[in-house]
C-alpha cells in the first residue's frame, strides 16, 4: 500500500491561513540544523528583533511560542492569572468567549462584557465593569474579531484600564501586519498574535510580548503556573540568546519560514502593508456590493482584511454555493459561526492573499455562478 497525498492548489480567502509566499515556502525546505546550533541560535534573536519591529515594541520579554495562536491566548492568560484573581473580558465574537473559558480555567473570577456579535466594546462598558470590579489584574479584548470582522479600537480603553491599574492583553491575532498595531503606543501589557493570517507563514507559531509592568506581575506570582509548556520563566530561557537552556525543541523549518515572512513584511514596510490591505478592502468592498452583498459590521468598525458580508437574497444555499467555489474554482472562502453560521460568508484577504488578482478571481468566479 502507497500512501501518496498531493493537495490541490487553493487560492486561500478564508479566514486564514492565507496564501504563503515562495520564498517562505522556499525557506520550509531548506536543510534542517540543531536547535541548540550557534547559527539557528542566531536566527531566532533576528526573528525577536522583527517581531519587536512589527508589533512597535521595545518589550525585552518578547519571543514566539512554539504552537498556533490559540496557543499565545494560553501563554498570556495562564501566566498572568493565579487562581481567586478577577479579570474583565470582552466577548464579541467567538475568540473572546475562548478567553473566557481559558481564564476560568486558570481558577480566575471572570466578569465579562457582552457585546452583540460585530459591535466593538465602548470606554463606557469598560467604565461601567470597573464599578463592579474595579482591581481586576487584567482586562483583555480581541483587537480584530475574525468570527465577525470587528475592530475593536484599543487606545481609550487601555488609558481607562491602566487607570484602575490592571493590564491590558489583546488578540491580534488576526490584526499584526495587515494594520495599525502599536503595542507600546497604545500600552498593550500582554499580547499574542499568529502567523497564518497577515504574515503568511504556515500556521504553527505564535508571536507574544509582556511589558515590564506585565513582567513585574510574573515574578509576584505566588504560584506554580498550571501549563509546564507555556510557563514563561521556563520558556524564556530559551529565547535568552546565547545562554539559551534546553526547553523543548523548535520546530526549526517553522522558525526558518517566520524569518522569511517577517523579512517580507519590513522589506514592504508596514505602513505600505496596511495601506494595501485597506486599498484593496475598497476594491473588494465596491465589488460585493455591486453583487447584492452587504457588511455585517458598521463602516466605523470594519476589518480591512477579514470581511464578513451578508449574501444577496437570491442566494438560497450558501454552502453549495462556497463548495462550488472551491472545487470549481479552487478558491476558498469562510461561513458564518455561531448565530451567523449559514447567514454570512467572511472572505479574507490577508497578506499574500491581498492583492487586486485575488479580488478579481473571486469576483469572476462568483459572477459566472450567480449568472446561472
Ligand atoms: C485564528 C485566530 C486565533 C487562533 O489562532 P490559531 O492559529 O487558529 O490557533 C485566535 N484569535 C483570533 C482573533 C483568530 O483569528
């Protein structure tokens, strides 16, 4: 028996991953070396260096979690929180309700903010949670909801956090280099990001970064963190450069394709990168809603890389009509979740799949299958 597997060559619009470049590609199947070699060692202090780069921070404790990015929302939040602590989070959308279950997890109290699915959380409903809990030791938000293609705009929420003294933690996941993210700017304590969205590296790897005052809480802990994994005193020397310890094994072809896809990035600058996701958001945007479609979130709040639209009342079946995409044309594209599911599409167009041709395949494709 032969077992052989040759994936068919997709055109990636969903909500992630997104289309790699060759280069990265390229950079996955150059030759394995040791983890613990002089030169990988090397590498991974440059990839530090570009993430502290692309997420505008000069946060020391900064380094990439061997695991996807549902992997750095653990990193952060187990960490961070001891049991019998209180923290605030914001839920509107799927990736916050995981925040939630992963604080309760921890032994945290958690107070949440409700927010209808594609609304944003408002300085208000913050305020509002701090009379009832007002020494939370965090309060974490999703910067951009990929269930809903919401952006939760951060930087009057974070002066109203750091007033009660609590730390900010966000999930940009699907936010780092494809828009405006300014960690130290915006006083973000705590965050954790992933490499299958706008950076176009497989997925596999997630990017994190403490602040000081989130560090200083670290070293107060006054218990064991729960995950052996994910406890940062032990994965930090890792990332410590030459005096690096033995923690567990890089997966070095993933390493080797961040490097690549974070060189990408700064080679196109991020300013360019995010004016181009919002270029060709426009493109797509006047193009869908030519067809009938129309955006589940107000123009205020939109995500330029992840748009979620309601169909056109002629389309019945939503889900043949995306199976034909795909296997007509090779293209994918995202459904709805949770009260969306079977109302809305999210059509992602992120890093190396944001480009004007791939607005024009999919419009094509989509117009040929409506004509019918
Ligand atoms: C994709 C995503 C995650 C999870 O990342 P994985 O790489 O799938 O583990 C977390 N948060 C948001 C907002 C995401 O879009």
């Amino acid at each position: 028996m032969k077992y052989t597997f040759n994936p068919p060559n997709r055109v990636l619009m969903g909500p992630g991953p997104s289309d790699a470049h060759p280069r990265v590609l390229k950079a996955m199947a150059t030759p394995l070396i040791g983890h613990l070699d002089p030169k990988f060692v090397e590498m991974m202090d440059e990839v530090k260096v570009m993430v502290q780069d692309t997420f505008l921070t000069k946060n020391e404790l900064t380094f990439v979690v061997s695991a996807p990015g549902s992997a750095g929302m653990e990193t952060c939040l187990v960490n961070l929180l001891e049991p019998g602590d209180e923290c605030i989070i914001c839920v509107n959308g799927v990736f916050g309700g995981r925040m939630v279950d992963i604080a309760e997890r921890c032994g945290a109290t958690v107070h949440k903010i409700v927010t209808p699915w594609g609304e944003v959380t408002s300085v208000e409903q913050v305020e509002e949670a701090l009379k009832t809990c007002s020494k939370p030791k965090l309060v974490a938000l999703v910067h951009a909801e990929t269930s809903t293609g919401a952006l939760q705009p951060l930087k009057e929420i974070s002066e109203v956090v750091h007033n009660a003294e609590s730390l900010l933690v966000v999930d940009a996941v699907t936010s780092w280099c494809g828009m405006p993210l300014k960690v130290d700017e915006w006083g973000i304590d705590a965050i954790y990001s992933g490499t299958q969205k706008n950076l176009s590296a497989p997925p596999g790897l997630s990017p994190v970064s403490f602040s000081p005052r989130a560090v200083k809480v670290l070293e107060e802990r006054k218990t064991k963190v729960q995950s052996w994994f994910l406890d940062l005193n032990l994965v930090k020397n890792y990332w410590a450069g030459a005096k690096r310890a033995y923690h567990h094994t890089a997966p070095v072809s993933s390493v080797y394709a961040i490097h690549e896809a974070l060189s990408i990035v700064l080679e196109e600058g991020l300013e360019n990168r995010w004016k181009r996701h919002q270029d060709v958001h426009q493109k797509l945007k006047t193009e869908l809603e030519s067809l009938g479609f129309k955006y589940l979130v107000n123009e205020e709040h939109r995500l330029p890389n992840l748009n979620s639209v309601f169909l056109p009342e002629q389309i019945k079946d939503e889900a043949a009509l995306r199976n034909r995409l795909l296997n007509e044309f090779n293209i994918e594209i995202g459904g709805g979740l949770g009260d969306f599911a079977g109302k809305i599409w999210r059509i992602g167009i992120m890093g190396e799949s944001c480009t004007k041709n791939h607005v024009n395949m999919l419009i094509g494709a989509l117009k040929e299958l409506m004509n019918e």
